[in-house]
C-alpha cells in the first residue's frame, strides 16, 4: 500500500521534511535565546535608570571603559562648560528622525579632569553641513549637572564609520581616547547625555531616554517556529494518507469493471 513512499518524488518530500523539522526547532532556540538576551537588556536599563545618581568620578575616569552594567547609569558632575573646545557629532537624528548634529561640550571638573557631555540635538543650517552651526551656549559659571553615563563610541558598535577630512570641529564618533589626544587633556572614559538643567528655550533639543526592546516579540516567534516545526510531521501524513486512499480508489476501480457482466 506504502511502496508510492519509495518513489522519487516521496524520498525527496520526505527528506525536506526531515530537514525542515530540526531547523525549525533550532530556529525557536536561537529566537529564545534573543529573547533572553533582550529582556536581560532591557532589565539593565530599567535597574540603570532606576538607580540612584551617583558623583560621576565613582564610576569613570581617564582611560575608564564604561560597562554594560555602568551604561544609562545617572551620574552627577560639578565643574564648568567649555565652550572654546566644543564640537559637534555628525549625522545625527532627533526623535523626528531629522539630521542633525549632536553637541558635545567638555565639561571641566574641579579636579582639572574633563568630562565630555552631550548636550543634544541641534538641527543643521544646510544641507551640505560644513559649516559650524550655531549652538546655543550652556550655563556660564560653576554648576552641577545630571545625566546618564554612556561608553565610548566605536564603528564596531555603532556601525558609523569615522571619517577624516571634516570640517573644522566636526566629529563622527564620540570616544574619549580621541577627545583626550584633540583636548590634550585628563578625559574621564565614555560621555554624559545631559538630563539636568535643562536647556533653555529647549536647546539643544534633549536627547529621548533608552527605548526597551520588543522582547516577547522573540518569545512569539520562537513559538511559531516551534508550531511550524511540529506541524511538518502532521502535514507529511496527511499527505501519506491521501495519496495512499487516491491510489487504492485508483486501483478498486479497473477491478470493479472486470467484475462487472458483459452487456448483452
């Protein structure tokens, strides 16, 4: 009854099949696996944030790789802008996904160290960004601000590749081993995105807190992989047993017709 599964066209439908069902089952580990890694994410940033702020010199200083675990930490510093070194980042987007700059600003400590501090967004004056935009000045004087630690920028992580040739204070990544070498200066590791004061008139436009990560959307399609997965068997034999009753209804009927009394 089952010799049709010996045929060419069942061996290879047979074999997908059997292919098919350990993908499918790896494919559901490799998205859980996803979603173990982006709620352990997205718990970091919630313990980070949920932290409380803490003088930025007990978690960074010169040389200092910023941790995961130190990453969207609320951090404190006290000292002063300097505006005469500011530069701005390059390409940068606001919430609005409009190109822009980023403006980072060394920020002097009372120690003599600096602390690299961006301030936000500011939209570009052309198309063509060469120029040096205008940039609203920070608070003068001596004052505390607020804001959340973040590592150094490399292309590796971000994916941004860091051109030579730019204009007159214009950057593409933001680290602090180049900052330290242009500023001839003790820069404390990793950057600040500003929180606190807040600007005034609202710019430079206030960079958003970390987005979460859709999490259960990895836990979703580890499930359907794994329904998939467990579906390929069921269909095969729906198929087997189909074919097998087409063939033996194939078969009935010639022997019904050789029964059947010769017409007179």
């Amino acid at each position: 009854m089952y010799r049709f599964l010996l045929s060419r066209q069942w061996v290879i439908i047979t074999l997908v099949a059997l292919l098919l069902i350990p993908t499918m089952i790896w494919l559901g580990f490799w998205q859980m696996d996803r979603h173990d890694e982006r709620a352990a994410r997205n718990q970091l940033v919630t313990d980070a944030l949920g932290a409380d702020p803490v003088p930025v010199e007990r978690l960074a200083s010169p040389g200092h790789a910023v941790t995961r675990a130190e990453r969207y930490r609320t951090v404190t510093a006290q000292g002063r802008f300097d505006t005469d070194d500011e530069v701005v980042v390059r390409r940068r987007t606001n919430a609005d996904d409009k190109v822009g700059f980023h403006v980072l600003t060394p920020f002097v400590l009372d120690d003599g160290s600096v602390l690299l501090v961006n301030r936000g967004w500011i939209p570009s004056d052309g198309p063509s960004q060469t120029a040096f935009p205008e940039v609203p000045a920070p608070p003068r004087g001596e004052i505390t601000i607020r804001g959340r630690l973040m590592p150094d920028e490399t292309t590796g992580a971000s994916g941004i590749k860091d051109l030579e040739g730019l204009p007159d204070r214009q950057i593409m990544l933001i680290n602090s081993g180049q900052e330290a070498e242009r500023l001839g200066a003790r820069v404390l590791g990793g950057y600040v995105v500003q929180t606190a004061p807040e600007p005034r008139d609202g710019t430079p436009e206030q960079l958003g807190s970390p987005g979460k990560e859709n999490a259960a959307l990895n836990y979703a399609y580890a499930v359907q992989w794994w329904l998939f997965a467990a579906a390929v068997p069921v269909g095969w034999v729906v198929l087997v047993r189909r074919e097998s009753r087409e063939r033996t209804g194939a078969a009935a009927v010639p022997d019904a017709e050789e029964a059947a009394p010769a017409a007179v």
